[in-house]
C-alpha cells in the first residue's frame, strides 16, 4: 500500500500524464479508490478551463491594446495637426513681400481660437442652425455645455490631422473644412502681378486695433457676413435671371468692365459681375457665393429696399416713373464700358499731381466678424489743390473709388467690395471747389453706379466754408448716404481713437500723426497700360448723353 500510495500523490503533484504511465496504478485504481478513466476526464476538464480561461484573457488583451493603440494614434494626430498649425502660425508666409513674416505667441493663440470659431461657423452655417451656437468675444471663444462623443471626436482628428500633414501648394483658402484654391472659390480675374494682396484666407484674421472699440458708433464702416431671408434669396435669383434675359452674353461682357479695369496688372482688379456662374443652380438655401451675380445683385437690392415686384425706380433720373430692376445693371455695364473709370488722361494726372485723391489700405474688419472682410480706403485732401478741370477733378475721384472697390473684392475674396472715405477739409477754400453743376454729375454717377459701396465717409479738420459746402452737397444725397457722413473729433487724442478704430494703424498717415510715410506719385499710381487721350476720356458726354451735363 506505501508504494501505491506514493504512485497516487506523485499522481495529484505531476497531473494525469504521469497517473497513466504504469500499469501498476491502473491495478491500484481498481481497488474501489477512482478509476483511470475518471481521472484522467476529470484532468483533462481542468486543462480546457484553463486554456479556455487564458483564450479569454489573451482575446480581452488584444482588445484593450487595439483601443490604446487607437486612442494614442489619434492623440499624437491631434497633437502632429496642432504642431503644423502652430508652425503655420509661427511662420505665416506673405506672398505679396514673399518673406516669412513672424507672429507673437499670443497672436497665435488668439488666432487659432478665432479660426476655430470660423470653423465652427461655417459648419453651422452649412446645417442652416444658429452661430449662437459659439461666441467669440475679444478672440475668446465659449461654447455651451453639451456631451462629446470619443470616437467622433477621434475622427475629427484623425481627418484634420491627415489633411494638415498633407503638402500645401498654392494658395488656399479654408471653406467648410475643406481646402480649395482661391482662384475656385474667389470670382476674380487673375492679373499678370507678381505682388498679391493680403486676402481674408491668408492675412490674420483678429483684430489688428488696440484700445477702446468705438465701431459701435460707425457701423457702415464694416461688414459683416449678411444673412438673407427666403424672400430675398428669391429676389435674388428672380433678379438673376431677369438680368440673363435681358443681356445674354451677360458674362463675356462683364469680363470686360472689372473693378480696376481688365489687365491692369495690379491687386485692385476684381470681376464685376460676382460672381460669375454661367450654370448657376438656383435652390432654396442658396448663398451669395452660389448665385450668379448674388454679391453685385444684392448691393443693387439693398439700394432699392428689396422690392417685392422689382419695379423700382432707380436708377433715380432714368427710371422716375418706374422701371424693371434689372435695367439698374444694364445701365451700369453700359457706363463702365463707355465711361472706363479705370483709365487716366493726362489732364487727369495734373489734376492729380498733389495726390489730393488716392486708394490705399484697410480698415480693421468687424469685430464680430473678423475673418469676413475689410472695406478699403479713400483718402481726399481737397484743401492742397485747386479745381482746374471740373470734369478730370471728379474723373480723379471715380478712379480712386472703382480702384477701392477692388481691393475690397481682392482683400476679401469676393465678398466685401466696399471703401470708406477719409476727407481732410484742412486749407479747403470756396475757390478750390468745383462748380455745383459738376457736383451734381459726379454724384449722379456715384449713385448709379456704385450703389451700396460706400461704407462710412469721415471728415477732420473741416473750416467754415467745408461745412458750408457740406450743407449744399447733402441735399443731392439720398438718406442713407447722408446719415453715412460722420464729422471726427476735434480733440487730439478722442480723434486718435476715433482714427486707429476706423484705420488699421499701417495706414493712419503722418500728416494726421500716423506712422505712414507715404507719398503719392502720379506716374507709379496709374498705370502705363490704362491711359487715353482726353479726347477719349470726354467721349462718354457725347455717347451717354445721360450723365452729361
């Protein structure tokens, strides 16, 4: 009994390969004590619980590896993308110096809060819902509390990752998230400069103004994104088609009247007609950007307060007894073709020779919408210069203007095409000013043909015979261009806020205690290839006797 004892022990020890290796322990297991065969079921039990348990075990393992795996992937995308948005920020590239330009740290951050915000914004707009989804306040960025989904949020990074770690070639702009060549997204005509403006897409998008915020006290002086209604996007487009209609090769000859004129070489070139989409599909929550025409169509609208019928009577002297409210279009393709404001004649140039009159620079964009677009600058000094040729005289201010509308188109990708105007009535005298007969005619074109382009016009420094003039130009002026004049502070330092809300600080000039230093030249501001004889420039007289006087 002692040595099958000592069988069956080394049995339960070693497990059941060693319990079945003699016969002598099959002779003891017939004893009453076990059997073989039920022992060696019952071991065989224990050995697939337990490779069953460790399959478990390895199975649940890989499991929670490939979810680290993938939580760590996405993690080190979102950090890989915020690198490469960071380096993007750190060393933002200026096409028009083509110089690496550097950005302070808190700018970056401030931006990158603020194109998230953009971001954000168009994805709401795309869906139709509400930007009271996010705020932005001073570059701050809130959003209301609401559960976040891991793996949406591992996608989202994932995706913006991979897009921010793909080459960058050419110049791109950002639109719902997706990138797209500005020459795609911005109806403009493409000019033969090497020198690019700063766009809405590539310039920073905060605020460049420090200081108190007085926008509040001109708000014609910036734009923001507008938001149309469901009856006005049907204007639009019935407005649209009324237009294509009436002039069917609406887009050839719009291609030939450009803001700042075809082949001008420069940045103020922008196309008219925006944008242009020969096969345009008009649906019910169509933007400006989709319709064609829709920016252009919708300054005309604003102008004439959205007529439900669009019989209107404007233009003011061609239709006062009414109208169809595309002739306002065909009236204006027909002055820029004729009229050119584009071009300089001699005269013109010794009109200007002081560089009483210039387009040059920005204001600062809106604060609740920065990344939307800025209004260019008109800056007049009507006191260093005395009126010789009436008609040169306000040729030179049409220049200036359609020069500005431009670069507004230009700076803000299609968007904005508006200016405000900087008068600086000091030594202005009853003798330097034009007669009133041409007042009238200039103001008649302005009307015209640049409706809802004129932002905000500041005066400074205006004399008893300025406002003596001013109160017989106001009566020619519809009401809301009147309401848009706005006289600056006398105070030094109440007109310095005043300037630097209005003016980005680049641009305030040193003659109202600016930094910049610039000097207009006539022979560098109009180009060699835009100028006629001025012969050619009084044609418009005899072939629009509309506008002559």
């Amino acid at each position: 009994m002692g040595p099958k004892r000592t069988s069956n022990f080394r049995n339960r020890k070693n497990g059941a390969a060693q319990s079945t290796i003699s016969p002598a322990a099959d002779s003891y297991s017939s004893d009453g004590r076990g059997s073989s065969t039920s022992t060696s079921t019952s071991n065989t039990s224990s050995i697939s619980r337990r490779r069953g348990k460790r399959q478990f075990t390895g199975s649940t393992a890989s499991l929670i590896v490939i979810v680290v795996v993938v939580v760590v992937v996405s993690m080190a995308i979102g950090i890989g993308r915020d690198r490469v948005m960071n380096r993007l920020h750190q060393v933002p590239f200026d096409e028009g110096t083509s110089q690496n330009v550097t950005v302070p740290r808190g700018q970056q951050q401030q931006q990158q809060r603020v194109q998230r915000a953009n971001r954000q914004h168009d994805r709401s707009l795309e869906t139709t819902a509400s930007f009271d989804n996010i705020i932005v306040d001073n570059g701050k960025v809130s959003r209301p509390n609401r559960p976040r989904r891991f793996w949406k949020n591992a996608k989202t990074s994932l995706i913006e990752g991979l897009r921010a770690s793909c080459p960058i070639s050419g110049h791109f702009a950002v639109n719902n998230n997706k990138a797209v060549t500005a020459t795609s997204a911005v109806p403009v005509v493409q000019t033969s400069s090497s020198v690019a403006p700063t766009t809405a897409a590539t310039r920073l998008e905060s605020p460049t103004t420090t200081g108190p915020d007085l926008s509040a006290e001109y708000p014609s002086a910036f734009s923001v994104n507008p938001h149309l209604t469901a009856s006005q996007r049907i204007l639009i487009q019935t407005m649209s088609r009324a237009v294509y209609e009436r002039i069917p090769d609406i887009h050839q000859l719009a291609g030939q009247v450009p803001w700042g004129g075809p082949n001008s070489g420069s940045a103020a070139t922008a196309a008219w007609w925006n944008p242009s989409l020969e096969h345009a599909h008009h649906y019910k929550h169509a933007s400006l950007d989709t319709m064609d025409g829709g920016y252009l169509l919708h300054s005309h609208l604003q102008i004439m307060k959205w007529p439900a019928d669009l019989k209107i009577r404007f233009p003011f002297r061609l239709c006062k007894d009414g109208c169809p409210a595309e002739v306002s279009i065909d009236h204006t393709l027909e002055w820029r073709s004729k009229f050119q404001p584009w071009m300089a004649t001699p005269s013109m140039m010794t009109e200007n020779r002081d560089g009483w009159v210039y387009a040059r620079g920005f204001s600062p964009p809106a604060r609740q919408d920065p990344h939307y677009g800025r209004h260019a600058l008109v800056w007049t000094r009507p006191g260093i210069h005395g009126t010789v040729d009436p008609l040169m005289f306000f040729r030179c201010i049409l220049h200036s203007v359609d020069r500005a509308v431009g670069l507004s188109l230009q700076d803000s990708g299609g968007r904005v095409g508006q200016f405000n105007v900087l008068v600086d009535g000091a030594g202005f005298e009853w003798t330097k000013a034009p007669g009133v007969k041409f007042i009238k005619q200039a103001v008649g074109m302005l009307q015209d043909h640049f409706p809802n382009r004129l932002g905000t016009v500041f005066m400074v420094n205006i004399s008893r015979t300025g406002e003596l003039l001013l109160s017989l130009v106001k009566p020619l002026l519809t009401k809301d261009v009147r309401d848009k004049i706005k006289i600056l502070s006398k105070d030094p330092e109440k007109r310095r806020a005043q300037l630097e809300t209005l003016v980005e600080r680049e641009y305030i000039p040193d003659w109202l205690d600016g930094s910049d230093t610039y000097r207009f030249d006539a022979d560098s501001y109009y180009f060699k290839h835009q100028r006629w004889s001025d012969d050619q420039g009084r044609e418009f007289m005899t072939t629009m006797p509309y506008h002559a006087i």
